[in-house]
C-alpha cells in the first residue's frame, strides 16, 4: 500500500479529507494552505488504522465489545472500554504502518512533537469530538508509535464510547487519523473565540492568554488573561489581567511539568495591545476563510504567533 494512503502531509490535506484524515486534521491543512501559521506536520491517516485493526485480527474483538455495551449500564460501557484499549496498545504495529509514520516524522526535523486524534466523524455546529480523544505533548521520536495507538485506543475511552451512542452514531462507522506536528515551545499560548461566546455578539472576538503551554488553560487548570477586541475597528474593549502562579512547560528529555512563575512575571499582561491586534488580525482572518465562528488554539515562540488548531464554536445559541 502507498505510503501516501497512510500518512499525509497537511499541505496535502484539504476540507474535502475529512474521512481519511478527521477534522483537526483537515482544519489544518486548510489553515496552512491559506497562508495562516501553522507548525508542519502530518496526519496518520484513517486507512492506517484500518489496516492495523486487520492486520492485527483486532477488529473482530472489537465489534464485539462494542456490541455489548449498553448505554443504560454503564459498567458495560467502562467494561468494553477497558478491553478494547487493552487489546489496541498490546498489538504490535504492522512494519508498512510503523515505515510510513517513521518517513513522514523524519521530513519534521522536529525533536519534539505534538501527537493528537482526530476523529473522522466530523465536527459540526452542534456536536464536537473536541475533549473527546487524547492528545499528547512534547512526544519524541522514541515513542512516537506508542503514542499513535493510544490515541487509536482513545477512540473507545467510555467517555468516547458513550458519546458516540449520544449522538446517534453506533451505525456509522467513527475511525481516527492521528495529527503529528511540530511542538510549539510556547512562551505563551491560549485560546481564541472569534464570536464572544457569552455576548454572542458578531464584532467582538475573545482571547485567553497564558504562560506556557495551552493545556493549563484548555484543562481549567489556570485562570488565563482575557482581551475582548472589536473586529471592525480593531479596538481593544476590556483587558482582564489575572495573576498567573505556574504554567505547564516541557520537561528535560519530553512530556511536561508543571512550574511556578515568579510573582513578578506572573502579574504582567501576557499579551501586550499589540500583540493582542496581531492575533486578532490571524483570528478574523480564520473566521473569514470558514465563513462560521471559530474556536482557535494558538501559541507564541520566538516572538512569533502558530495556530494548532480551529473548530466551529458549537455552544452558541444563535445562528450568526
């Protein structure tokens, strides 16, 4: 099998490649061929876990357990979930599989990578696979396959499990690509909503800036700094400074730690006003090439803004 059928770079990635290579996957490749900063990368694309699920005999046993999970008793959701996780991090990646990611990880020249899933049911107005699967930060090449199958294996966290019986979608077959791209050491990082979700109203964007990596803010972890802008006269409304006490930052050798932030620092704005209207410019930016609000993730090094990631916003309640 062509290599290029299992993994992809994302500027070989477009909007219409959803099933092979999930919605983060295709945002992507969308942003990076736009012109938008995004850090390179990859996807292991559906049809490589497809063909792990074969190769492996795995599938079988997976429908099964599938099968017996009932969304009134949740002991056989957590039961299902247990077992079929197990059996997808035990099996050993076919060589076709392991060659493909490993040729796509050397075109990087990356030492640390973000690894995370990316499920092929698309994201929608409504409902969202976001928080659904894991994500893994500063990967290394040494467990770079281990990782790719926890995130398969993510696929039937009960969590996963069940929201997919919430959503109707038990008879449609759900797999998952896997999104590899550069890691971003963050000097700073957070979220942006290109409609205020609480105001709903169409000219102000919202963004949320901490120290660190974005996990603390995305997992509740910190309170971020929060900079409301007005799109069309590029004006910022309201800056909400809160003092940040530790961030998440990348441990000697990979993976992460918490540190803390001297008081000194941890007082500042994150973001100055400039810096706010720069990324403004990038967050409207996205908005326009979508044509819907935006849910974006970015992140700072080097004096230099990335985006690693953009979804619809699904908790609006008015259509804008």
């Amino acid at each position: 099998m062509s290599s290029y059928l299992l993994a992809r770079s994302f500027h070989d990635l477009s909007k219409n490649d959803t099933p092979i290579a999930g919605g983060k996957g295709v945002s992507l490749g969308e942003l990076i061929n736009v012109g938008i900063p995004v850090p390179p990368g990859f996807a292991v694309l559906a049809e490589a876990f497809e063909k792990f699920l074969d190769e492996t005999d795995v599938r079988q046993e997976v429908n099964a357990e599938l099968a017996r999970a009932d969304r009134e008793k949740i002991h056989t959701i957590e039961h299902a979930s247990e077992r079929i996780r197990g059996m997808i991090e035990r099996a050993k990646i076919p060589e076709s599989i392991a060659e493909s990611i490993r040729e796509e990880f050397s075109k990087l020249g990356a030492e640390y990578v973000a690894v995370r899933s990316s499920a092929t049911a698309e994201d929608s107005h409504s409902a969202a696979w976001a928080g659904q699967l894991d994500s893994f930060l500063n990967t290394t090449e040494e467990i770079l396959l281990v990782t790719i199958q926890k995130c398969w294996a993510s696929l039937f966290t009960p969590r996963a499990i069940f929201y997919r019986m919430e959503q109707g979608l038990q008879e449609s077959h759900v797999s998952v690509a896997v999104v590899v791209q550069k890691m971003i050491q963050s000097e700073s990082s957070g979220i942006a909503f290109s409609v205020h979700p609480v105001t709903e109203d169409p000219n102000q964007l919202i963004i949320e800036a901490g120290r660190g990596l974005g996990e603390a803010i995305v997992s509740g972890s910190i309170t971020p700094d929060s900079y409301v802008v007005k799109k069309d006269s590029r004006t910022i409304l309201d800056r909400n400074i809160v003092e940040q006490t530790r961030g998440i930052f990348r441990k000697e050798g990979g993976g992460n730690e918490w540190r803390d932030i001297s008081p000194e620092e941890g007082r500042k704005q994150v973001l100055s006003d400039e810096q706010i209207l720069e990324l403004s410019d990038i967050v409207i930016r996205i908005e326009n090439h979508y044509g819907f609000p935006c849910d974006i993730e970015w992140a700072r090094e080097g004096g230099a803004f990335s985006i690693v990631q953009s979804r619809p916003i699904t908790t609006l309640r008015t259509n804008i």
